[in-house]
C-alpha cells in the first residue's frame, strides 16, 4: 500500500484535477501504481504555466527546459528517473521516477535542476548527434522559465 500522505503529498490533490482550478507553477503528484514485485511507479506533474489562462509556453522554451530536466534528474536521481515529458498542453512537464516519490526530495532535486540552469552556458544534449531537433534550443528562453519557476517555489504545493 501507497501512503501519499507518508510521502509528503496532500490528497486532496493527487489525481486528475478540475483544470481550471489549478495554480502553476506547481509540483503535485499525479499517480502511484505500485506493481507486481513492489515497484513503484510514481508520476508527477510539474507545472509552469497555468491551463487555459493564455500562459503557453513555445515549443522552443519546452524543449529547452524538458532537455535540462532529462539531464538533471538523470544525474541527480539515476536509480530512480524513467522519463520526462512535455505535456501537449504546452503548460508543464510530466515526470516519471521509480521508487522514489518523496515530496520533499523531489522538490528539492527539481529546485537544483533549476538552478543549476541559470548557471549553464548551454543546452544540454542539444546536438545534431543527441536531439532529432538540435536547432530548435534557445538558453535564455528556457533560463527565464527557471528564473520564474524558482521565484515561486514558495507556492510549489499550492496547486488549486
């Protein structure tokens, strides 16, 4: 048994929400599917903008932030990331760890990530050998969202 509540999540949140009652940005948890043998499989919503209130990012800015995520949570939780994706709404990402599904520590890796990408001086895997799209970057673009990001981190878990 999945105990979110352990886990640092408010419950009232977990799960598919009334989009137009969600604040961004926002961290939440969106799933817990616990398979055969144990694993977990935890899947969570990382928003930046707000659904349906005209705050869509560019495919462009996504793109940039998604590569920075896939880095980071590659580098700082190996054992645990699966995936990163952009959600088709252009308003934030969806996150996949296995077996890891703190609040706090997933908060706390994503803040880094985020930092981490003021400090950059490119795009990671943004070559024509790593990205089917490698033209389609810009650092300062994804730079403003992790500036904006980070402004808000005090309202992360405030997600309606």
């Amino acid at each position: 048994m999945i105990s979110v509540e352990q886990l640092g999540w408010e419950t009232s949140t977990v799960g598919e929400l009334d989009h137009r009652l969600l604040k961004a940005p926002h961290v939440k948890l969106r799933s817990a599917t616990l398979g055969e043998k144990g694993d977990v499989a935890y899947c969570i919503d990382l928003r930046i903008n707000r659904p349906n209130a005209d705050e869509y990012s560019s495919t462009t800015e996504l793109h940039s932030v998604e590569h920075f995520l896939l880095e980071g949570f590659r580098r700082y939780l190996p054992e645990n990331f699966l995936s990163v994706g952009i959600m088709g709404c252009q308003t934030g990402f969806y996150l996949v760890l296995l077996n890891e599904g703190s609040r706090q520590k997933i908060c706390s890796v994503y803040k880094n990530i985020l930092s981490d990408m003021l400090a950059a001086t490119k795009v990671p895997y943004a070559s024509i050998r790593e990205c089917g799209n490698y033209r389609n970057h810009n650092l300062e673009l994804a730079q403003n969202i992790a500036r904006r990001v980070l402004d808000a981190e005090s309202n992360w878990l405030k997600v309606v």
